[in-house]
C-alpha cells in the first residue's frame, strides 16, 4: 500500500506522498485496471451477515495450509533476534528515529521492544508508553466502530450515504474528455446508482484523494482542507467535488472513511471521537488514542519524526476542530496490543463482544474479488496478492512475485503514513504492530520486520 501523510500548516493541511506496503509509486508507469470476477451482492444488509457467516471466510485454516507457514507452526523466539539488529542499524544509519515493535501470540506477548529515540532533538529515549501518529491505521477504528452501528441495526450496508448526508444525493461523476481544441475538459454526469456506506467501507465510493495522480477530478480537490472546519463541514466539501469514477467500478483510496466518520456522527448523534471513545475506545482501555493531545504529560510523550519528515505529517499537538476518521488518531502500542488482541479473537476481549462472529467474518473477508466489478490499478495499495474487506486489506493468494512475500492466507493488515502498521494472522493465532515516526523510512523497515517474523516459523 502506498500510504499518504497529512500534515498541518499554518492556514492549510498539506498532505504528501509517502510509500508504504511494497508499493511505490515512481517504479509503477501504467494502470493495469483488471476487471475482477466475483458478483456483488445486489443486497447488503444485517440480515445477511447469516448467510455470510455460513461461507469459508479468508482466514479458515484450511486455506492457509496452502501458503505460509502450517497453521500452528512454532515460532522460533531466537530467529526474531535479527529484528534488533536491523532496527538498530536503521537507527544508526539515520534513516529512521526509532520504533517499537509487538509480537503476540496465543494471547502474550513472545516480543516486545523499544529502539532509538522518541525525539533526537532532546535526545528523549524511545519508551514503551511513546505516542505515535498513526494515520491510515485511523481507518481500521473508524471501519471497526461503523461495523459495530451496522451490527446494531443503526446503519445498513446498503443504505445511501445520501440517508445521512443529503448533500450526496447531488454528486456527479467526472468524465474527463478532450475537445475540439485537444484541451482536456470534464464533463459531470449523474451517478449510475448511489453511493452507499458499503462503498465507503471498501473504498469504491468514487471518492479519492486529490494530492496523487493526476487530472481534473484530483484538481477540483485544490484548497479543500485550507481553514478549520469540523467533520460535516468536510462532508459538506467532499460533495461538492466530482467523483473519480461510478461507484463499484474501481478501488480508489481516499476520503471514504472521513465521510464515514460524518456518517457515525450523524447515525449516533455524536461526534465520532464521543462514539468511539464510549463504544470501543474506553471498553478495551485504549486511553491514549484519540484525536488531539492536549494534555501536557501526553504531548511530552509525543514520537517526533526526523527534521525532513516533518512536512510530511499531520501533527496532533496541533488541536483543529476535525477529528478526521481516515487518518487523525494517535495512539501507543500498548493501546494496539488491545485492540490487536480484540481482532484476532474475532472482536471479543476479556468477555466482551465488539462485534458479532457473522459481523466481523463479513468485514474480514475480501468483497472486491473475481466478478465484484471492482477494477485494480497501479494505485491499489493493499498490494500483491491481497483483497479487501471493511476497512482491512485481506491476503487472499500468494500473489505475483516469486517467492511470495511473507504472510498467511487470510491475514489482515492495514497501516499509516508514518509506520503505524499492524498484522492480524488467525491462521497462527498471531498479531504483530510496529509503531514508528518515520515516514521516509519506514517501508523498508515493515517489510523487512515481516519478513523477519514469518521466517522465524518452523516449517
């Protein structure tokens, strides 16, 4: 996945590219915009996360006996030593300022250790209770808590956004052309259905980012984050703006999960940190992840990248009144050993059920596979080999390289702008998080601590 940071400005937030996720955007030349053979439900509700439970989801050992390690395999505490080693050498070599990474497994912790600095400046040693921008890895929050209203009967799949959003019912589509002249020119046509939370969960919305790729669609979003605003006031921007494309006919990654963050407000009657903090936040004693630090304690915990990466990153000691559900949190590792621990028991914890075992197979499953109509390009950054559920990319075959690169069938993973990076592995009852503030730096040291674990299983 190709991930991008989003940083504030004095007037404006600037958001950048950053790679992430094994796919970088400068080596990619063309789209390869495969259309993809599995039908789409023509109806997605509540009512059928029955049936969905029924069918073999992504993560059902079977599947993963054909790829990776056997389920079960024993994990070789000595062959995750090299993990130091190469964190500590990335240290050094000034490509990164430190990081924290969490091996758990059958329910404790077989790894845990702190590197580096939380802030070379000050010279601030990197400690277990550092709070990290996570970015991206906001998405998987904000998925999870509209899940658990879908769960609820409070939001359905299938409902328009226009339900919650009025606004929505009036977007158009963007149909870039030449004309006589050969001057590019956009023509704006009426959606061929409406969009429905289900396509913000997946991406397919037609929504999209506005700072990669190119054309006039990504221009029209020019200016949409200068000043302050709060989440209905972004919704209110976003519908303004052209889609991308109709709805259901590309993975295209972008606002979506801001726009389901208005749509939580607005189904709970509260704002989105209010809803995650008393639903899912407080219950699983995720007390450090939230939106903005303004507690003095919290902002000197606060991970600094280094000096260049600052301009790539939004800064949550920056208070703003938007709580942005596709990549504001901050949070700490020992918040995401919590939540980790809640995914990979299938969204239960400590006696507590988040969300139902139909629920989290449906979010957990890939819905953009053969036949869905859901077309892939250069920018599908879940990547080779992986498919999409709510909110979580799904390892759904090896992929194209040769060997593949390391996991289990069925996995889930997403991540952030800045390292924030987490790996759900059923399959070997199994969750790693790496936490870092290093936006240039960080891809090769995911993937190589990935890498790292998956080889330390006995074959």
């Amino acid at each position: 996945m190709t991930e991008y940071g989003i940083g504030l400005m004095t007037s404006a937030i600037w958001i950048g590219p950053t790679q992430c996720n094994n796919v970088n955007p400068s080596r990619l030349s063309k789209p390869n915009e495969q259309m993809l053979t599995r039908p789409a439900p023509s109806r997605i509700s509540l009512g059928l996360f029955a049936i969905t439970a029924v069918i073999p989801v992504a993560f059902a050992p079977a599947a993963a006996g054909d790829f990776g390690p056997p389920p079960g395999a024993e994990l070789s505490i000595a062959k995750l030593a090299p993990i130091q080693g190469f964190v500590d050498g990335e240290i050094k070599a000034g490509r990164i300022p430190g990081a924290i990474v969490l091996i758990q497994r059958h329910g404790q912790p077989v790894y845990l250790q702190s590197f580096g600095k939380r802030n070379v400046e000050t010279g601030a040693p990197m400690t277990p209770d550092t709070i990290f921008p996570i970015h991206s890895l906001t998405k998987t929050i904000t998925s999870f808590t509209a899940m658990m209203l879908v769960d609820r009967g409070k939001i359905a799949l299938d409902d328009p956004v226009s339900k919650y959003i009025p606004s929505f019912a009036d977007m158009k589509v963007g149909v870039e052309r030449k004309d006589e002249a050969g001057k590019p020119v956009l023509d704006l046509v009426p959606p061929r259905r409406p969009i429905t939370i289900e396509d913000l969960l997946l991406h397919t919305s037609g929504i999209t980012y506005g700072f990669y790729g190119g054309g006039l669609v990504k221009a029209a979003y020019d200016g949409i984050y200068l000043g302050d605003f709060d989440n209905a006031e972004f919704a209110e921007r976003i519908a303004k703006v052209p889609l991308a494309e109709q709805p259901r006919t590309l993975w295209d990654y972008g606002h979506s999960i801001d726009i389901l963050g208005r749509v939580i407000e607005v189904a709970s009657r509260k704002s989105l940190y209010q809803f995650e903090k008393e639903n899912l936040l407080d219950p699983l004693g995720m007390a450090s992840t939230k939106f903005f630090l303004t507690d003095p304690a919290e902002r000197a915990r606060y991970a600094q990248p280094l000096a260049r990466d600052r301009h790539v990153e939004r800064n949550s000691l920056d208070v703003t009144r938007w709580e942005s559900g596709g990549g504001g949190m901050v949070s700490t590792i020992a918040d995401f050993a919590r939540f980790g621990q809640m995914l990979l028991n299938g969204g239960k914890l400590d006696g507590k059920t988040y969300l139902s075992p139909a629920a989290f197979a449906t979010m957990t499953t890939d819905h953009i596979g053969g036949g869905s109509g859901v077309a892939r390009d250069y920018f599908y950054f879940p990547g080779d080999g992986f498919g999409f559920g709510y909110g979580f990319g799904v390892r759904t075959d090896p992929g194209n390289a040769v060997p593949p690169p390391p996991g289990s069938l069925g996995e889930v993973k997403w991540d952030g702008a800045t390292g924030a990076y987490l790996v759900v592995d059923r399959a070997e009852d199994m969750f790693f998080v790496v936490m870092q503030d290093s936006p240039s730096g960080r891809m090769h040291v995911v993937t190589t601590i990935k890498k790292i674990i998956y080889d330390a299983f006995e074959k």
